[in-house]
C-alpha cells in the first residue's frame, strides 16, 4: 500500500506541485525522496519540503540539455495519444 512507502525514487520526468507534488502528502512515512534531474519549480520543490518536513527531498535544477530531452519526451507521448 502506497501510505507505506519510505522511499521514491523519480528521474528525468516533469512535476508540478498541483500535478504531482501535491499527492506525496499522503505519504506520513516517506522518509527519502530522490528526484535528481526532475523539470520542476524550485517554488514547488520547497513547497513539497514544507509539506513534507521528515522527508528528505533530494534534488537538483537540470541542466538545460535534460530540460530540452524531458519536453521532447512528453511531446512524443503528447503526439502519440492524438
């Protein structure tokens, strides 16, 4: 079940606080979130730390060749699903 997990581990994905971020509050017993390279805020990154205080958060700003090579990557899928 979901509301146990202690660890996640997410890479080279794209998040939002409000389509993503926001659900790891349900998580009471997460202890370590690992989301190097992951495209997001950092507004919304240090509003997920605030949320989740126990939980370390690890992650890094991409550089923008990983930026460009996630939005590829969700533009694919986005034109695959038309």
């Amino acid at each position: 079940m979901w509301t146990r997990q202690e660890e996640i581990h997410l890479t080279e994905t794209w998040l939002t606080y409000g389509r993503g971020f926001v659900h790891l509050k349900k998580l009471p017993k997460l202890q370590l979130l690992s989301i190097p390279n992951v495209v997001a805020e950092p507004a919304d990154v240090e509003r997920l730390k605030s949320d989740l205080p126990k939980t370390k958060v690890v992650w890094n700003l991409p550089d923008e060749a990983n930026v460009a090579r996630t939005r590829q990557a969700f533009e694919r899928v986005r034109a695959q699903k038309k």
